[in-house]
C-alpha cells in the first residue's frame, strides 16, 4: 500500500485516495470509508429513517425557496435551451394534472384578500410599462375575415 492508497474500514479494500471522500479531521486529509460504501452506507440511513429524511428535505428546500427560485430565474432567463425545455414540462404537468390546477387556481382566486393583490399586481405593471399600457389594446392578430361571396 503506497501513500496515495488507502484501505477501507467497511469493503476491506485499498483503492487511492481519490475514492474517498475528503475530510479535514482525518490524519491523511481523507474519510476512512471510500465513496461507494459511504454511499450505500447514507442511502440505507435514508430508508432506514423515511420520515427523518422527508422532514430533512422539507425543511431544506422551504428553508432555500429564494435561492433556488432566484437561480432558476437567472438560468431562464441566460439560457433559451432551459427556458424551452421549462415551458415543455410546465405544459406537459399542467396538461396531465389539468383539473387539479383548475381546482387549485379556483381555490386561489376565491380568497378574500386576492381581487386587492390582484388590483396591485396589475397596478404596478402599469406603473412598470406604461408604453405598453398607454398605447391601448393591441388589434387582434389573428382576425378573420369571410367573404361574403
């Protein structure tokens, strides 16, 4: 076993030190089991403690909401591949769980305090582009015309 090996206290195997993870603590820089058996190891605590875990990841993702939020805006808006990929699968759930999202929008609108966020919401776009407000309603586009032939 050179310096650059290392042996695993669960599988019992020498593999170099790029097959485990760092930790500053350890002697060698280095974890004493390598990446797969830490791995497996997480996983299992991970079925083993289901409600744990779901707590965990609730808390998480409620806890990072704006970041997440922020960065996938970003991203939207920096890369047309992800915005068009985006709105695919926004129609693709919307299209597969239609009715719930009827309800869910018909839950939402039903709420006393919505006609004032809504007011708002659409005073401050007209604050925000008043070149479009001002110019009036845009002349339909797609007006047909039948012949009276």
């Amino acid at each position: 076993m050179t310096v650059a090996e290392k042996k695993c206290s669960v599988c019992d195997v020498v593999k170099s030190l790029d097959e485990f993870y760092k930790m500053t603590k350890s002697p060698d820089g280095r974890g004493y089991t390598c990446k797969p058996c830490a791995r497996a190891r997480a996983r299992q605590w991970n079925i083993d403690n289901r409600d744990r875990f779901n707590e965990n990841n609730r808390k998480y993702w409620n806890d990072h909401a704006g970041e997440r939020n922020d960065q996938k805006r970003q991203r939207r808006a920096s890369d047309p591949e992800f915005r068009a990929s985006d709105m695919e699968r926004k129609k693709r759930e919307y299209h597969a769980n239609r009715e719930a999202e009827l309800e869910r929008q018909r839950k939402y609108r039903a709420r006393p305090e919505f006609p004032a966020e809504h007011h708002a919401r659409n005073a401050l776009w007209r604050e925000n582009n008043r070149e479009h407000h001002e110019e009036g309603p845009t002349p339909w586009k797609f007006r047909t015309t039948r012949s009276t032939a």
